[in-house]
C-alpha cells in the first residue's frame, strides 16, 4: 500500500499475526487492563498502530485491496497522462484538496512558514496538471458545526435514549473501522453522524464545486493529501460512492510523504517553486487567509464542542480549556463546572491502546464522559504515519512531529461560527442548516460490521 515497501509490509503482517494469535481469555485480558489502571502506567513494549492491524492484508477484503491499490501516485498520473494523450472534452478535472495536518509537515520540510510552504505546494501540483487546490478547514468547519449540533440534541434526550451518551467523534477512519469491525453495537449508535471533514471536502467539490463550474461529477477527479493512510480506507467506503454517476466523492488520497517523495523523484527545488496561493471554494468571495481550528494538531472537536455547549446548554462562556491529563498526553479530561457542580465531562482519547482502556470501562459502565474525542494515532493526526513515521526506524519521529505542532500552533484559531464562507454555503448551497440537504450531505450512518474473522482478535496492545 503506497509507499509501505514490500518487506516492511510483510514483517508488519507476520508482527499482526503473531500478536493476533495470542489467544487470550477475556478474564486475562481484563485482569490486565485492570493492572493498567490501578497503577496508571503503561506497559513498555512494542506498540502495534490500529492502522497497521486493520489495514494489513489478513482484514483487507479483496476488493478492499484492489480500491487501496488505485489510490496511488502511479494511478494520478496515469489520469494526468490520459489527459494529455485525449481530446479536450474527455479530460477530467484534477482536484486537489489539503488537509491543515500536512501542511505543517511541507513547512518542515520546506524551512518555510505554513503560509509560504502551503503556496509552493500549490505550485507544484498545479505544475503536475492539477486545475485547483483547495485546502480542507472549511469542511472541517462544517463537520466541527455539525457535531456541535448533534452533541447539544443527544444531550437533550439524554434520559429517554440509552445511546445518546457518551457521544464520540467520527472524524478518524481508523478508530470507525475497529468500532464497526470489532466494537460493534457496544459502540457504534454512540457515535456521531456528522461525516468527516475529508467526506464533506468531497461533497463540496463532486456537488458544490461540480455545479459551480458547470461539470458532471465524474468529469472530476479529486485527490485529498492526508497525513494518514487510514483515510485511503475511508474514501472506498461504499456510502461515499455515487453509483448513478459511477464516481466517488474522493477518487485518491495520498500521504504528504507521497507527494514529498514525488517531489524528491522529479528533482523539484523548492526555491525555484512559484509562490501560488490556494483556490476558495467561493472564488474570489472565499477567505484567503490560512487559518486552524482550535486542537492541538488535530481538528480540535472537543474544545469547539465544549464552548458551544456550554453556551448552548448553560448560558456559560468559555475562554480557555483546561486538559487535565490521566494516564500519560493521549488521555486527557476537561470538565465544565459551575458553583462546585459537575455539568460536562469530556475527554481526548488517543492512541489505540487507550481507546483500548475507553472501550474496557465502558463495558464495565464506567464511562463518565458525555463525549469522547477519539484518534487512533498517539498525538493526534499530526502524528498520523503518512508524514511522522521515520523511513529509517519504521517509528513515529518525535523531532519532527514537535516542529510540525509548533509550525501548527503558529496559524491563527478561527471559529467556524463566524466563518462568512460557512453561511453562505449553508444558505447557497444546502438550504439552511437544518434541511434535508444538509443531513444528505453532512451526515452519514456507523453500523457494525460483518467481521472477516469468527472471533475478534485477543490483542494485548
């Protein structure tokens, strides 16, 4: 898959194979997670990633992996080589569209600032064939709004529907995958609905963009740069394929190391790069600025959550969220009090191995959060390993992910309440925020799976 060579491949799948046939009994495992959390510390050891197991050949369907396989760089250019040899009225449109977590990872590389790094990144896409590049904060706004709405309604029918609470985040493929697959109905009506900032940048560019520019949707190929391979798996999903017009709403992600290693192979000098800004969505009328939502490297749904809640909810205004950390940085808890009162109870879980220790409370109904912020990669998806895993030692390169949070935090916070771009899609493009256009668009539905295997995996992690 992609840049994963053979060899490393094939020793990552025998490292599953050998973890996943440790047979152990359910009371070994919870006798374990039990020692973890009374003396709050981790075990030391090699620490499978959720992608590495999920996404290995053992629990990839063969149809998975042929849809994976197209989502290339050698399947890119075989569209930009198609739009040079064809006649002009059967060239597609290259679309690219950048998540905010890899931007930082250019910047790095680059020894630019984010804006500069985000330009020349343009360029060079645009050099490639590629007509526009987007990046994708907007769609995170509406995906950030979305949850925040579905957070303040399930907490209002709280006492008459078991599955209301707690509520958990649903913009990690990785973490939907092992819920759907191995969680099942434990977790999966607790999960929120609103699609994945990526999937809602695929709805605007085959929906919105397409009839902007007076395009059918399959005369469109949308490519989303990503800092996880994970997001290959959420592109292929079935409800993100439109079968009338036989296309999907992203054709192809590909890593930020992907591009770098392009970029390394065609000899690109990044100072000899044109300094390009990024298209809008709205044109000329769109917001040019570079901008973050709050988080420390990912999206950051659970400070925007709170504030809106507590606002919502309690009439309260909150300015700063204090994180108070549990059992190591990848679990953390914030708590919204008044007058000594408990009335929200939040926490960021990251990590397979805590959303392990999450899963193991919740079955034993000692979950007190009312919504979870959950990834699958420790720290985030800065961290995510299309960009932070060294080549080297085959682990996350903690040097370089420091610099990317540091290049990340210097963008500035914008709230996509007052995002002038997000109300005017809203109105111009959905109907308002509460249509049916908008829950066909922003939404999606998380249902447990059929699993390849006859028993989940015993893992100890």
């Amino acid at each position: 898959m992609s840049e994963v060579t053979a060899a490393k491949r094939k020793e990552k799948c025998e490292n599953c194979t050998k973890q996943c046939n440790k047979k152990q009994s359910d009371d070994d495992a919870i006798l374990s997670a039990d020692r973890e959390e009374g003396n709050g510390q981790l075990p030391e050891g090699p620490q499978l990633l959720l992608s590495a197991c999920l996404s290995c050949e053992g629990c990839l369907s063969d149809e998975e992996s042929l849809k994976i396989s197209q989502q290339s760089l050698e399947e890119v250019e075989r569209v930009l080589a198609l739009n040079k040899k064809c006649d002009a009225s059967k060239h597609r449109v290259l679309v690219a569209s950048v998540c905010p977590q890899s931007l930082p990872f250019f910047a790095v590389k680059f020894g630019l600032d984010v804006t500069e790094a985000a330009q020349k990144l343009c360029s060079f896409l645009k050099s490639l064939g590629v007509q526009f590049v987007f990046d994708t904060t907007l769609a995170a706004g509406f995906s950030i709004l979305e949850t925040q709405k579905a957070f303040v309604q399930r907490y209002r029918r709280r006492h008459h529907d078991s599955h209301a609470l707690p509520m958990f985040t649903s913009s990690c493929p990785g973490w939907i995958r092992y819920a759907e697959r191995v969680l099942g109905s434990l977790v999966t009506p607790h999960i929120c609905t609103a699609r994945s900032p990526q999937q809602i940048m695929g709805c605007l560019v085959k929906d919105f963009f397409c009839k902007q520019q007076k395009l059918s949707p399959e005369k469109v190929y949308h490519v989303v740069v990503a800092p996880c391979f994970d997001k290959k798996l959420e592109a292929v999903r079935e409800e993100f394929y439109n079968s009338l017009m036989e296309t999907r709403d992203v054709d192809c992600v590909l890593t930020s190391r992907e591009i770098y290693h392009l970029m390394e192979q065609r000899k690109v000098a990044v100072e000899e790069l044109d300094s390009v800004p990024l298209d809008q969505v709205l044109g000329e009328a769109g917001d040019a600025a570079l901008a973050r939502h709050d988080g420390r490297g990912s999206e950051g749904f659970l400070e925007h959550v709170l504030k809106h809640a507590a606002k919502e909810l309690f009439g309260l205004d909150v300015q700063e969220v204090t994180y108070k950390t549990l059992r190591n940085r990848d679990f953390q808890e914030v708590t919204l009090e008044r007058d000594g009162e408990t009335l929200l109870q939040f926490a960021a879980v990251y990590g397979f191995r805590n959303i392990q220790t999450l899963v193991h409370r919740m079955r034993k109904g000692r979950v007190p959060y009312q919504l979870v912020e959950v990834l699958s990669c420790p720290g985030g998806c800065l961290s995510g390993r299309g960009q932070a895993e060294s080549e080297a030692t085959g682990r996350v390169d903690k040097a370089l992910v420091q610099q990317m949070e540091e290049v990340y935090s210097s963008l500035p916070v914008r709230l996509p309440e007052v995002n002038l771009t997000l109300k005017t899609l809203y109105e111009d493009w959905l109907q308002g925020q509460d249509s049916l256009q908008a829950s066909r668009l922003l939404h999606t539905e998380y249902r447990s799976q059929n699993q390849i295997h006859t028993q989940p995996p015993h893992i100890q992690w």
